[in-house]
C-alpha cells in the first residue's frame, strides 16, 4: 500500500514577468516529517510556500495536499483546506496596534469565531509552550525582544494545533544563543503536535537541528535531497558550497556593478 505524502509537488513553474522563480519543482513531503528547504536568496523558496498555501497561484504543475489538488480548489474549499496550517512568519509579522495574547488568538478569534475568553486561555497555554510567562500575554509587541516576539509568533503558529506548519527564516536577526533557543522550541512544538513541518532558511544551524530530511533549491528546482545527516557529504557540488558557505564553487554572485 502506498502512503499518500502530506505534500507532493509535481512540475511547479512560477514566472513574474521574464524572470522564471519556479522551474519545474518536483518535492514531496511525508507526513510527520520535518523537511527543511535550503538556498540562496532569490532561488523561489518562499514562492514555493506561497504557491502551496494558495497566496500564489503556479504556471503549471500539480500541488497536493493530502492527495487533494488544490490548484483548482474554490475560495470556500481553499479556506477549508489553510485551516490545516500554521506559519511562523520571517520577522514574526506581530500586529502592533494588538496585545500578545490577541496576536497568538488571532486566527482563533478571527477563523474560528471562537469567543474571546476561551482564545485568550489557548493563547496563555501556547504561550507558556514556547516558554513565555501569563504576564506576557499583555504586554504589546513593542515591548518586547526580537526573541520573545519570535516565541510569540510561534506559539501563534501552533495555536490552532494545526497538521502542517511552515516556518519562513525563523532564525533570521537572532544571535546564535538565541536562535538556538528557538530551533529547540520548533523542534520541541512540532513533536508534541506530531505534525509535519516546513522551513525555509539560510542558516545550516538551524537546518540541521530540525531536519530530518533537508531538500536544496537553486534556479527554481530541487537539485539535491536527503536525510541531515548527509548534508555534508552529498556527493552534489552546489550543496557543498553552499553548506559550507564558499565563494568558490559552481554557484556564482550576481553582483551590479556601481
């Protein structure tokens, strides 16, 4: 019997313009797995998140969910079928005129017209998950550090227990000890939750604490994937480079002259 990915990519083109993001993506990912995307900036990964979340509608090629198509799905089905993820946004993406506690009930309170009261004791809990005490929940976004305002946009991420969850650069701006801090949380939410998950980054710290299997994009396909722990001998020359972070090697800088 053969077991249906969470997520299936098949021939996935994108174009803006002239300029061709997406170049035949062809990626599956298992459910309960955690697949960590690697890249430069510019190789499409993020469009690739948006097309499979419906914000960008592909060229060509198939996306799946579950085995369903979604490429087609009507707006109520579509709304139906994003009730299945949750994202933890690069830079946290808090809203600002919002206390903390109504930023993480957002889509509780919103989505799901859940009443107030009973978001607001989600959002203390998933609060608590990422390690943030009550007196947090309200306090505004402003005052808080770029560490606790990603914990915050995590535990949003996870409020609604969702099955897949997308994380965008979620290291990005934090020093090591911090970003360190906030893999093991990822690590930690997403087992508890027994979701799938994926992430998007530079940074092959934090690739290799939440991977179990890590996928490479360049120019707009997928060139190279395998388990973490093969990283560093993948046998592929753009992987070394880029893993090791060499200016040499067949990935070459676009850089404008001044």
């Amino acid at each position: 019997m053969t077991t249906v990915p969470k997520i299936a990519l098949k021939g996935v083109t994108k174009h803006f313009g002239p300029k061709k993001v997406l170049n035949g993506i062809d990626l599956e990912v298992a459910k309960g797995e955690s697949l960590v995307v690697i890249g430069g900036s510019g190789t499409g990964k993020s469009v690739m998140l948006k097309s499979i979340l419906g914000l960008l509608t592909p060229d060509s090629g198939s996306i799946q969910v579950d085995g369903v198509e979604t490429t087609r799905l009507r707006s109520r089905e579509r709304e139906k079928m994003l009730h299945k993820f949750g994202m933890l946004f690069q830079g946290a993406a808090l809203f600002d005129s919002l206390k903390v506690w109504e930023n993480v009930a957002f889509g509780l309170i919103q989505g799901a017209n859940m009443p107030r009261s009973q978001a607001k004791e989600i959002a203390v809990a998933k609060l608590g998950a990422v390690g943030l005490t009550p007196d947090v929940a309200e306090l505004s976004p402003a005052e808080l550090s770029g560490g606790m305002q990603k914990r915050v946009g995590l535990a949003r991420a996870i409020a609604d227990e969702p099955e897949i969850i997308f994380f965008d650069e979620p290291t990005t701006g934090l020093d090591p000890i911090m970003a360190d801090v906030i893999n093991e949380l990822i690590v930690q939410c997403v087992k508890d939750l027994g979701a799938t998950a994926v992430t998007i980054t530079h940074d092959m710290a934090s690739a290799r604490k939440i991977a179990d299997r890590i996928a490479m994009i360049y120019q707009g396909r997928i060139i190279w994937t395998g388990h973490a722990r093969d990283i560093d001998n993948s046998g592929n020359a753009y992987v070394d480079q880029f893993v090791h972070g060499r200016a040499e090697g067949p990935i070459k800088m676009q850089i404008k002259a001044l």
